[in-house]
C-alpha cells in the first residue's frame, strides 16, 4: 500500500477562532548544582506553540533539548532546579503549580513520549494494566471502562489484535510495537499536547515511517500539538511546522520550517544541515562542526558558539553571548550578531557519480562467507519450542528452531566496505557475531584470509581476532567502565603481543590523536567522554592490534548529525591509511550509500539483493529495497517522499513463510509462484555484480509500486536520512 505524507499544516494562526497559543515559554531557566557552583542548563528560553502545530526542537547532545522539555512538566530531580521563567499552558502558568497539582496535567492534558520503550515500560506489568492505569488515575472510570478505552487506544495506534495484546508484556512486543503503546499510554486520555523525545531514534526506518505517519494522522484528526525533540533533520522536515535549535542551553535560532531549511541565519543551524549525508551528493569528506558542545561550566567569553564557529570575529569572542533577536526582513529569530550580513545559503556539492567503488576484486576476497546459517532453540525451558509433526508415517515431536539467519553468502575485499541493511530483527548483527565466530555456525562456511574458520578451535580463532575487530553500537556498554582508557586499550595490545611498557605507553597516545583525541585522555575513564568520544575510543582499541578487518555494528545510529559525521570521515581516513576493509551495520540508508562500496539487503534472516551501491540504490529494485528506500525522511521540506508501507509485521523466523519469504507483505507479488517458490539470489542483466532474489522481471521490478510520478520522487530521496 502506498501513502504519501500530508504537506505540513500552516500552523500560524491558531485553530477554533483562539488567538493565544496552546503553550507560551517565558524565559525558562534550569540550573543544576555542581561541586562549585551551578549550571545553566536551560537558559531564558522562550517560544510559542499553537494548538494543531508540530515544532521541532534541534541541536547536538547537551544542548538542552530534553532538560527544556522536562521542565515544562516540572520533571527536574535534584540537583536540578528550575529558577525562572513561565510556561503559560492554555492560559494557565504551569510553574505555579504545586508538583503534587501537576500530576492532573501529566499524562491528561500534557503528554510525555519518552525515547526509550524499554526504560520506560514496567516489565512486570502487562501493557494493557499500564494504559489503563493512566486512565483510571486522570480520568477515573471503572477498570471496566478504562480496559475498552485502553483497547480503543491501541487500535487506534494501528496494533493488531488489541484485544488479546493488551494482556501481553512489553517484552512479548517488537521495538515499533513498544513504541506504539507508549503512544497509545499517551493517546489515552486525549491530551492537548504531546512531548516526543526523541520518539524515533533506536528505530529503523520502515518502522520510524510508520510512528511518524500515526503522529501525523492522529494530529490531524485531533487538532493536538506536538514538540517534536530530534537530532534526526530528516523527521524535522517531514514533521514539523516550526524549529527552534538549541545550543549550550540556548536557542540560538528559531523560524518556520521552510525558512529554516533555506535560509538559516544561524552558522550552527548551516552546520546541522550540511553534516547530514546526502543519497545524491558525493563527497570527498562530509561536511563536519569543528569541536564539540562547551562545558555549561566554563563557557566562553563571547558567544557559546564562537570557538567553533568559522565566520566569527574577535567582537564575537569578547561582547557577550548573544540575545535571540528577530532577523531584518524575515520570520526568524537568531542568536548571532552577525545574522543580517552573513550568507549562509546551502553549499555546492557536486552530482554524485554512477560508477560504483575502485576496489580491486581480481583475486581472493579478505572475507567470504558461504551459505552461513545461525539457527536458536525455540524457549529456554524442557518442553519449549516443542511441536509436533507428521511427515507420512507416525507422528513425531520436533524441537523448533529461530531461523536467525538461513544461508547467506558474500565477501569483502582489502580496502573495501560492505553495508548490511534491513528492518530490526532481520538478522544483521547475528551474521556479524556468527561470520566472526562469536558465535558458533549452525552451518556454512566462513573464510578469513583463505583460513577457513568454521573449521578452526577456539584457540585457533582466538589466535587470529587481532586480525578483525568489532565496533558495537553503544561504547558504554563495551569499554569497561572501571580501567582507565589508557589500559583498555593497552590491554589488546598486551594479549596480542604488539607492545608492552614504554612503547605501548607512546602507541595508546598515537592512537588516541589519530582518532582526534589527546594524549592525555588515555588517564581518563569511559563515563567522562561525550557518546562521539566514546565511539572514538571503542575505534582506538579496534586499531590497536593493527586488524584487517573491522565490523562496524550500527556505528553511529545513537550519535547527533555533527558527530556522526566526523566519526564517518575518520573512519573514511582510517581506512584510505590503513588500507582496512569495513562490515558495516547500520539501518542508516544515507550512511550506507555514503561510506559502503557493495551493499547486502537482508530480509527475515536471507539476502534479497547484493550489489554496488548505485546498482542497489536504483533501479532494477527488489520490492523490499524499494520500500526501504521509500520510508527514508527525506531531509528537505519541500521534498515529499510517497511511502510504500508495507502491510503486516515482520513474519516469525520460528516459521517463516513458504516461498518467497517477503511474499507475504509484498505490494508485487505474483500468486502461487511466489508462494511456493523460493527465489535463488540471481544476476540482473547478466551481471553477476548485482544479484536480486525475486520472481519479477526486470521491468516488473522497475516500476514503481504506484506509478512513474510516485517512483520520482522517491528515488529522488532515497538515503537523505541523518538518522
């Protein structure tokens, strides 16, 4: 099925014949105690949101975003306090409010949609006792009456089978799902404003399209406002009415959507912008924000942005931070002194190339794998996962199995990056784990350097991990948080024999300065590092026993745009030097197209299409790549992606469908072949290069699902996400 996204509402004038707006920011100040004084996290912040309008809320980790937004609900702890300013909420100054009398407006009439589903579901209690007890608590009605309306509200987040889900538990739920019934716990006691943080982060992009088009939808239908806080410019663009960015606990810019794409009077706000990799754009190196966000507790002199800031002068560095002002002419309001005369239009890029990647692939690849399977056991318990079957004769009990990944095949060449893509659950990073021996192979074959892996002991496989190394998704959670930068990445050094002593002490600092850090940060531990630092650090210790192969598992998709940006181009740099080869995890598209040189589709534990980026990115197109590529938030808002959102869920890997296992959520599908026959990954146009897994001819697979104009434009926006 095919839907296109609503060109945003002109939220200017508010709705119902009402003047004032739904909320009104006044000066906002958020202090936070610190050994030796006090920090301001929010700093005199100001806005208005109008009923029926959405307004994105931008900037880098630690600008402010999320501390703003809890203050308008009163949710700051100690040591934080809030010590100045109003929040006018329907002509009601929420700040006057005992937090004892805020607890009728949380949840009821203001609602919060946190980031994490996970964190911020109960595990013990089903989800259905926790929607119902939102709506028993603001509304109270019978637990009778509140399990229909807890019901209503999960159908009306478009959750299947409401009636028998609401007694399930969150953990029973996949990530998309978790985050509709926060949404739903939001929903339920129809609220005039609802708080996002963050709603979309963790997730891919068919199930990030999904979240987005329901706010969408359900904004529409109940006149509701939204504040929308993102790092993601990709869901500000096909979102938000209005933005305001925030830097240091500032807003620097504010203006309407349009405005700010195109003219943005800010240079933090161009350098947002300009980090985001763009599908259509090549580039030598992407565009990045010198530095980082300065300690709140020791700001510079001048304005917070000076030191980082490419077009400031020395009365910049020395007059003071400055206020945010309208700028002449225009609707935008800027932080800057300089917002009148500096020209700060979109940069020129030249046209990306049609040719595909350099690489060498006349000999033996550094990595193959050949027909890989990870099968896991069905439950954890005697009698789980247990079924019975009949297959001719007597009937026979068999253990069923998750079929994690199911006969997979590619390589990767010195020097080259490879992509892994798909939805969440799909079986990318159980590839990666497996193919490195993390894991043991249910089946197939994996070849490091012509060794053949799947043969050799532990101790064989131990004796060659220097040779490839693993970047994970979160460095908090992989780099140990009790040792000293410094010793963790001496350690490798140490148990592969590189150096020891004196010479592993000068190394750790080389290293460390590669990966743009000091020398000094080696006597410092993990949690004083920023997230961008961390993932520098987890990079140095990949480096530091001089691997040939690294796998980059979802590398950058908890970082802001600026950061994730300056971590693309060193690993860029790494391997331009090293000569390294990449795997590289990710349900990024725009990061795939701009760092990989072939890409991998995966879909339920299969690949569906292998080939060059150019060739996979356009068409002939498997259906699957196609719809991935159509639910990409296309980072321009006068660009309208025409989504294709497929029907259903992902089915179980316990049971996958017969045939063509996309079969079943396939807009193209062509009956019984489809259904009974599994498609073999085939070269299109006899170029073994690009291989597709599809019953489609080439034409049937060119056409787009609804029609010529609907494929423009979404194959011109294909990738534009900064996730």
């Amino acid at each position: 099925m095919s839907h296109s996204v609503p060109p945003n509402t002109t939220a200017s004038t508010a709705t119902d014949g009402q003047d004032a707006p739904l909320l009104r920011v006044e000066d906002l100040r958020t202090e936070f105690a610190v050994e030796g004084g006090r920090v301001v996290a929010a700093n005199d912040v100001s806005f208005e949101l109008d009923r029926g309008e959405t307004m994105g809320l931008v900037g880098e980790s630690g600008a402010g975003k999320s501390v703003t937004a809890r203050s308008l609900l009163q949710l700051i702890d100690s040591p934080g306090q809030i010590t100045g300013g109003r929040v006018v909420f329907d002509g009601e100054d929420l700040l006057q409010r005992s937090k004892e009398e805020m607890q009728s407006v949380r949840g009821n009439r203001i609602a919060l949609i946190p980031q994490d589903p996970m964190t911020s579901l109960n595990p013990v209690l089903t989800v259905g006792e926790q929607i119902i007890e939102t709506i028993t608590h603001h509304q109270g009605t019978s637990k009778r009456e509140a399990r229909q309306q807890a019901i209503e509200a999960m159908r009306e987040v478009e959750i299947p089978d409401a009636e028998s889900r609401i007694d399930d538990y969150p953990h029973e739920f996949s990530g998309g799902m978790r985050q509709r019934v926060l949404i739903a716990i939001g929903l339920s006691c129809q609220p005039d404003l609802i708080i996002a943080d963050e709603p979309t982060t963790a997730l891919d992009v068919t199930t990030q399209a999904k979240i987005l088009d329901l706010l969408n939808e359900l904004q529409e239908e109940r006149g509701m406002a939204v504040l929308m806080i993102t790092h993601n410019l990709g869901v500000v663009a096909q979102t938000c009415d209005h933005v305001g960015v925030m830097y240091a606990g500032n807003l620097v810019e504010t203006a309407p959507l349009r405005e700010l794409f195109r003219t943005p009077r800010h240079p933090y706000t161009r350098g947002l912008i300009d980090s985001i990799p763009h599908a259509d754009v090549e580039y030598d190196r992407l565009p990045t924000l010198d530095g980082s966000m300065p300690d709140l507790e020791a700001l510079p002199a001048g304005c917070n942005f000076a030191p980082r800031c490419p077009h400031a002068t020395d009365e910049c560095r020395q007059s003071g931070d400055p206020p945010l002002e309208t700028v002449e002419g225009s609707e935008t309001k800027a932080a800057c002194i300089r917002a009148s005369e500096l020209d700060l239009q979109a940069r020129e890029v030249s046209e990306a190339t049609a040719g595909g990647s350099n690489i060498d692939r006349s000999g033996d690849p550094l990595f193959a794998v050949d027909g890989l399977k990870k099968h896991f056991p069905a439950g954890e318990g005697f009698l789980d996962g247990l079924t019975l079957s009949r297959d001719g004769g007597l009937p026979s009990i068999e253990r069923q199995s998750v079929k994690a990944v199911d006969g997979i095949s590619f390589d990767i060449y010195e020097g080259e990056t490879v992509g892994l893509v798909g939805e969440s659950g799909c079986g990318k990073s159980t590839v990666a784990r497996t193919a490195l021996r993390l894991l043991d192979p249910t089946d197939g074959e994996v070849y490091f350097d012509g060794q053949p892996l799947h043969d050799l002991g532990t101790s064989e496989v131990r004796s060659l991990r220097r040779e490839f190394q693993m970047v994970f998704q979160d460095p908090r959670s992989s780099l140990n948080p009790r040792k000293s930068v410094g010793k963790i990445i001496g350690r490798a050094m140490e148990r592969h024999d590189i150096a020891t002593g004196k010479e592993k002490r000068e190394r750790v600092g080389d290293l460390l300065e590669r990966v743009g850090l000091s020398r000094e940060a080696a006597s410092k531990y993990p949690h004083e590092f920023s997230g961008g630092q961390q993932q520098r650090v987890a990079i140095a210790h990949a480096l530091a026993v001089e691997p040939r192969l690294i796998v980059c598992d979802e590398p950058v998709s908890a970082l802001d745009v600026s950061v994730q940006a300056q971590i693309l181009n060193l690993l860029e740099d790494i391997q331009a030097e090293f000569g390294i080869a990449y795997l590289v995890i990710s349900h990024n598209i725009g990061v795939v197209r701009h760092i990989c040189d072939r890409v991998a589709v995966m879909y339920l534990g299969e690949i569906v299409e292998f080939g060059e980026v150019p060739q996979v990115f356009g068409p002939p197109f498997h259906p699957y790549t196609e719809s991935l590529l159509s639910a990409v938030p296309a980072a321009d808002p006068d660009t309208r992606t025409d989504r294709i959102l497929l029907e259903g869920s992902v089915p179980s890997p316990i049971d996958p469908p017969s045939g063509c296992r996309f079969r079943t959520r396939c807009p193209k599908k062509i009956g019984e072949v489809c259904e009974q026959e599994c498609p073999s990954l085939e070269a299109v146009d006899g170029d073994d290069g690009h291989r597709i897994a599809c019953h489609l001819s080439r034409e049937e697979m060119s056409e787009p699902v609804g029609g010529e104009a609907e494929w423009e434009t979404a194959s011109a926006n294909a990738g534009t996400s900064d996730d």
